[in-house]
C-alpha cells in the first residue's frame, strides 16, 4: 500500500469523468489505472489519445494494485463494478443518481439514505468516501486552480472513516481545488443533485457554510 505518500489510483469509468480525473491525476504526479466498459473497443488506444500516461488494467487488476479507487460509472452501472474486491480500499463513490439516464429505479427513490450509503452497503469493508461528483466533468480541467488562489473552488469531502477523508482531502488539493470536510457520509445527500451544493461554484468558505447544517443535523 502506498497511502501513506502517494497512493495508486485506480477509476473505473472511462468516459468523460474518468478520463478528465485521470488526466488531473497525472498531471499532479500519481500513478494512475483506469477500466472501461467491456463494450468499449480499443480502450488503449482511447486512453493514450485522451489521458496519456494513465495505465489501462482489467477490474481485477484494478481493484488489487490501487489503494484508492474512484467509481466513475454511470449511477444504474453500479452494480457491475466489483464492490467484493474493494475490502479496506478507500473508495471515492463519484457517481450520481440522475433519472434522465438511469430512468427512475424504484429501489432508490424509496431509499432514505444518501445514495453513497447505498453503495457502501454493497461492500462494508470499503472506505468509502463521497466526492469528485458535484462538478461538472467539463468544469474539471477549466477550474482547476493553484493553491492559494482567490479563486480556487472548493469539493467536499464526507465518509465515516476520517482518515479516509483526509487522504482524499489532500488529493483533492493536488488536483487544483480547496477541499471542504464535510462529515459523516450521510451528510452525501447534500452533495446529490438537486440539493444546494450541487453544479455551484463555491469557496471553500461558502460550501462549508451549506454543509454546516447537515452537519449540525448528523451530530
């Protein structure tokens, strides 16, 4: 395990987000692995053109050499990735329940918990973490910004496991934004669509300021 300086991340998705992280993720030095879709023809050659220097892998191969794992599929898609795998991984669920292209599946509109709470039942061993997934793949790049700037956006950060969070905490700001600690990973919900923090451009004062009651309701 490499956590404790950089850690090897592993996305599965390589679609728009997952190529857009992989990109950043190289950018800012880390070893990164990607697997797509089994649909996809070609991955290699996709990956060289649009995230050169990431490392194309089978989900096995995936889910054994990465200590940290972005989930980057579509959200009716979860249940293909290979959650038994992720024991003790960190594991970043950067997905989002979205109607208009998952359909409505009745399972989850009925569901009371965050759809990340959801996801880490299908593995309880993972560590799982919500963030990456209230911005824009197309605002990834473009508002990627150098510490200290004025400007930088904030991306929240929230899971049960603490350190877990810390860990992506300093991802996160490798990539180019301030992130915000956000709690417990109940306090994802605040993170879904059609919730406050969601599609915005905030500081890192201003996102923790819209957390803060989730917070306040979670304690």
């Amino acid at each position: 395990m490499h956590v404790a300086d950089r850690p090897v991340i592993g996305i599965f998705g390589a679609g728009k987000v997952g190529t857009a992280l992989a990109r950043l993720l190289v950018g800012a030095g880390y070893d990164v692995l990607i697997a797509g879709s089994p649909r996809q023809t070609a991955l290699d050659l996709l990956v060289a053109v649009v995230a050169p220097g990431t490392r194309v892998a089978t989900p096995v191969e995936l889910a054994a050499e990465s200590d940290v794992i972005i989930v980057a599929v579509p959200f009716g898609k979860a249940g293909t990735v290979p959650w038994a795998d992720f024991g003790e991984r960190i594991v970043v669920d950067a997905m989002n329940y979205w109607p208009p292209v998952d359909g409505h599946i009745a399972d989850i509109d009925a569901d009371e918990r965050s759809t990340s709470e959801i996801n880490a039942a299908r593995n309880p061993d993972a560590r799982v973490v919500k963030s990456l997934n209230h911005l824009g793949y197309h605002e990834m790049e473009d508002d990627s910004m150098d510490a200290g700037s004025p400007l930088r956006r904030a991306l929240a950060v929230v899971g049960d496991d603490p350190d877990a969070r810390a860990v992506i905490a300093r991802i996160i700001d490798d990539i180019g934004f301030d992130a915000v600690d956000g709690g417990p990973l109940a306090n994802g919900r605040e993170l879904e669509p059609g919730h406050p923090a969601f599609g915005r451009e905030l500081s890192a004062t201003e996102l923790a300021g819209l957390l803060a009651p989730a917070a306040h309701l979670a304690a």
